[in-house]
C-alpha cells in the first residue's frame, strides 16, 4: 500500500481540531457593528448660544406649552457625531406643521462627501416635509448621514414637544 493512501485517523482528528479551534478564534476575533449615535460622545454647545442637549435656538411667537404650538418656532436638534462626521438639523413649525428643515453642520470634508450630501440632504428634507416626522427612509448610498439627520430631526421635534 502507498504511503499517502494509508489510513491515518490521529492526522485526520487533529487536522479536523486545528480547523475548527482557527474557524472560533477568526470568528471571536470579529468586532461588533455599533451605530454612530451610540458610540458618540456628548456634543459640545452648538453654534447660536443653545446647548446641544436643548435644541433650541428660536423662540415661539405665540403658542402654549401643551404640544399644539400656534405661530413659527425654530428648533435645532442634536448633533449626531456619524463614521464620516456630524450631522445637525434645524426645523422650523408653523401652528404645529414642518415648514422647513435646513441641515446645518453635516460631512463635507471632501469631494467625495459633498457629492453625495449634494443629492442625499434635498431627498431628506423632502421626505422630512411630506412625512411631517423624522418617520423617513434612509437614503441610498449616504446611510451614516441618513441616520444622523433622521437623529437630529428626532430630537428636534422631541425639543419642540412633537
């Protein structure tokens, strides 16, 4: 019998063992994806005199505290700290209603951020607007910034008691 062709269980138990302890190893060595806004940490104040945590930069012309604000109000959300920058939103209410929503701090570092904020900011504010909530789909191809502005508008609608 050729050598190569004899049957050698020990090599074949330990080859089996050897792969399966490297298999573990590379599969435990893998980190876990977390989100942007979890992994952040606290902001500093905003621009405009408002803390970050407050949101606020405007104040109401006119309305009540219970939810159902009349006249124009602005409100600026949190800064979102995201993989390729932060991401901060300001809202403006007319009697309870989104009239506007302006992005004011978010990635553009680069080309290649400011082409792809160039046409994913216009296609949130517009579904920002129809939807009348942060309730609105991510764009594709700028994930990280969707998730920061859908953040920041978040909290400014919670800043605006919406």
């Amino acid at each position: 019998m050729h050598a190569l062709k004899k049957n050698r269980p020990l090599r074949r138990v330990v080859l089996a063992s050897a792969a399966t302890v490297s298999g573990l190893v590379m599969l435990l060595s893998l980190k876990p994806h977390t989100l942007p806004e979890v992994a952040a940490a606290p902001a500093p104040a905003a621009s405009g005199g408002a803390t970050a945590g407050s949101g606020t930069t405007g104040s109401p012309s006119g309305g009540s505290s219970s939810g159902h604000t009349t006249g124009t109000r602005t409100v600026t959300g949190r800064t979102v700290q995201t993989r390729w920058g932060p991401v901060q939103v300001r809202v403006t209410l007319k009697n309870g209603r989104i009239t506007d929503v302006t992005a004011v701090a978010y990635p553009s570092d680069n080309p290649r951020d400011q082409e792809i904020n160039s046409y994913a900011l216009p296609q949130l504010r517009r579904e920002a607007l129809a939807a009348q909530s942060a309730s609105i789909d991510a764009v594709s191809g700028a994930s990280y910034t969707s998730q920061g502005y859908i953040g920041s508008l978040q909290s400014a609608l919670d800043s605006a008691g919406r």
